[in-house]
C-alpha cells in the first residue's frame, strides 16, 4: 500500500518542472499499428496511469481528441467510451496511408503562491485560454513563475503503405517529425526521430523509452536518450512491442510574459519482431 | 505461375516429368501435417529479393482469396517481412500471383525466364524466402540465397522447422 502513495508523488516530484497537471504517465494505445484490408478499424485506449500498459488510474478525458485521415483531413473518433480508469474509442481507416491520432495543446501555465498557498493556472482539468490566463494570473505574486507550454499526445495507425501526410509538424509546441516512418519499427533496426520546439530542433529534449509489459518484469528497463543539434535521436529497440514514449524539453526562449519554455510529449510506438 | 500438383507421392513423379520439360526455376513448398485442434492453412508468400534486399518478383501469395469483403486481406500483413518489402505496396489480388490457401502437402511451383514473374530477372546474387502465418498459429520464414543464372543444374534445399517443412529450390541452366 505504502508503494501506492510513494510512487506518484516521487513521480510527481521529478515532472515538477514541467508543472504538468497530471504527474502521472499517460497515453493513447493501438491495439495495432500495422493493418491489411480494407474497411478496417482499430481500437484504441487512453488512460493515465504509471503501469505501461495497464489501465489503474484514471481514465484520460479529451478535450480535443483528432483522427488526422492519410490526406490531412480531420475526422472523429468513434464509439468513444468512458470508463473509470480507461477511455476506449475506435478509428474507421476507410483510406490506405498513415492516420495520425492526437490531443495537443499550447499556452501559458503559471504557478504563484497567495496567502502562502499554491496556485496554478490552468488547474487540473482546465484548458488554457488567452482570457482565462489574464483573468486568474496576477501580475506580480510570490514566487510567481509563468511558463509557455505545450502538450501532445499521439499515436499513428497505418493501413497498406506508410504515408507522410500526416506527420507534417505543426511548428507549435513539441512535436515528432519521422526520421523513421513510426509505422514502420522493426527490432532489430535502429530507428531515428527528430523532435522540434515551435518548429525548430529541440537539442537537448530528453527521451525516456519503455516496453509494455514492465509488471511481467523487474525492471522499467527504459531506453534513454537526449536529442542532438538536428534535434535528432536514434534508438536502438529492445526487443518487439508497443513502446511508451515520453519526451521532455525545457529552455528560456519564451514568449512574454512567460520566462521559460516547455513542451511535453507522448507517443505510444509498436515495434514489430524482424 | 502454374500450380502442377499437390502431395509427397505426386511431386515425386513429378520430378522427373519436370526433367523432359527443361524447367528453368521451380520451388518446391511443404506444409506440415500439424496437430493441432484448430487449424486454418497457412498464409503463404513466396518471392525472389535482390542483394539490397529489394523485391525484385513475387511468385506466389496464398491467402483466403474467396472471403467476402476481401476480408480475406486481413491476414497479409501477419507475414510480416514479405507484407513490408512488397505486400503493402501491391494491389490484391494479383494476377497470376495470388491463390487459395492449400493445406498439407507439397506443391510445386515452375516459373520461366523472360516471363513473368521473373521477366526482369537479371544476372546476379539473390535469395528466395518463402514465409507462411497461420491464424491461431505460428509464422516461419526462410530463405535460400541463390545465383542466376546456373551454367549447370542446382538443387537448393532448406528445411522448415514449424509452419514450413521442405523448402527446395532446382535452378536449370
């Protein structure tokens, strides 16, 4: 029971910095990535939990989940269900190429202290606004820090060959741009990804690698890597399976009035055996 | 591709028939007699890749072509190599390529130079690979590199060990 408690808090601790809402790991998981056919669909859950891949915490609740179609036209995701601690949608892929499937989010977060205690904006299920920003942030406070940041989480789905379209960056907040195609990761072959800030290379962004299954093993046996001037990173796979990745950037190029910049992203990637 | 014939017995008569006709490049396929509770026949895939790995011909791809809804397709990709060097990119079925699933036994497969599907085979080093998937089953995939053309006969042979048993390609000058 003590390890319950110990484990988000130490967790919560160490993604401090970033001051994310959820200190807890979540993400959007394919039940596959690869498909033949037509007509298909893939199921997909979203949870928040720190258990890679099972569902024990909470269930993720989107504000802006999107299906990017193979030509870069939106759709919905469908049959979305809640539950307590999973949310499960499905993808109709009625077109052959890469689907790309996320919520992202850019903005201003801020952390003060009034009357000795903490506040942030947004807070815990808030979604940023431009008007909420200048309505709850005051402009001088106690250890007042004001951030630019952006959060992205996604997963791709591919039916036939793999396409590009859809893993055009934005050049908002942090985001993946494939090196390797991310549906196309086999284990025996090291894959390289490049991760941009705003649209530029984000050197120094820090990845944290790990394979489904951890409660079937002893260890997190995470890959690590930080991104080089290109903003590039190559991983070397450890072994087949669906991967949560999670990648974190940090620098003082902000826009006013923030002070520092962040980006956090997740992908969940599968790897398939050579 | 011509389907000549099915079983041990038969492909044994057939071997020597095949001597008078003077085929250029034939691949003989087992599929083992499995116990098993449930079975499906095997996916199978059959194909010719260069040195740099590059598809250069599909000879053959079984699958359950007849299924309504080409649901059917929905298996390809779990022959996983062959789905990503080629299958992804091609349009099924295709002609004189894909075919019904066949169940155990060994079949022979003849194919002629300058026709399809080995119209574009050029003097060099490749390796034939021959994979099979089962639903509710395993994968296996093997490989036997080859030269070609041969200035004399050659039999190349590989053994399978799960969802494949003999594997045997004969190259004829």
């Amino acid at each position: 029971m003590k390890m319950n408690v110990l484990k988000p808090l130490l967790l919560g601790a160490l993604v401090a910095g970033t001051l994310s809402a959820e200190a807890h790991r979540a993400w959007i998981l394919p039940q596959e990535t690869q498909l033949s056919g037509e007509d298909r669909w893939v199921g997909f859950e979203a949870a928040v939990s720190n258990d890679i891949f099972v569902a024990n915490y909470h269930a993720v609740r989107f504000n802006d989940l999107t299906v990017l179609q193979p030509d870069g036209d939106k759709s919905e995701a469908e049959n979305l269900h809640t539950g307590k601690y999973r949310t499960v949608f499905d993808v109709k892929l009625e077109d052959e190429g890469t689907y790309k499937i996320f919520t992202a989010s850019n903005g201003m977060r801020a952390m003060w202290e009034e009357d000795g205690k903490r506040r942030m904006y947004p807070g815990r299920g808030e979604q940023y606004t431009e008007e909420g920003f200048a309505e709850n942030v005051p402009e001088k406070a106690d250890k007042l820090r004001v951030m630019q940041s952006s959060r992205r989480m996604e997963t791709f789905v591919t039916l036939g060959g793999p396409t590009t379209e859809t893993l055009q960056p934005t050049n908002k907040g942090l985001e993946l741009v494939p090196v390797t195609h991310p549906n196309d990761l086999y284990s025996g072959e090291q894959a390289t990804f490049k991760f941009l800030i705003d649209g530029e290379p984000a050197e120094g962004a820090e990845l944290t690698a790990i394979r489904e299954g951890t409660r079937y093993r002893n260890s997190q046996d995470e890959i690590s890597a930080v991104a080089d001037k290109k903003g590039e990173v190559k991983l070397n796979w450890k072994g087949a399976g669906r991967y949560f990745i999670e990648v974190e950037y940090k620098d003082d190029k902000a826009k006013k009035p923030a002070t520092e910049r962040t980006g956090s992203y997740v992908t969940v990637l599968e790897v398939l055996p050579d | 591709m011509k389907l000549i014939t099915s079983g041990l017995m038969a492909v044994a008569t057939f071997a020597s028939f095949a001597q008078v006709q003077a085929a250029d490049l034939s691949v003989s396929i087992e599929i083992p007699e499995l116990d098993v509770a449930e079975y499906h026949k095997p996916y199978v895939a059959v194909w010719i890749e260069d040195d740099r790995n590059q598809v250069v011909s599909n000879l053959a791809v079984w699958y359950d072509v007849d299924m309504r809804n080409a649901e059917g397709e929905k298996w390809l990709k779990d022959m996983r190599q062959w789905w990503r060097r080629s299958g992804r990119s091609l349009e099924m079925p295709v002609d004189g390529v894909s075919g019904a699933t066949y169940g155990p036994g060994a079949y022979e497969l003849e194919f002629t130079p300058g026709k399809a599907p080995l119209a574009d085979l050029k003097p060099g080093d490749y390796r034939l690979r021959v994979e099979a998937a089962r639903e509710v089953g395993g994968r296996e995939l093997i490989n036997i590199p080859f030269s070609w053309p041969q200035s004399s006969e050659k039999k190349l042979e590989e053994q399978g060990s799960s969802e494949l048993g003999a594997i045997e390609l004969t190259i004829k000058p």
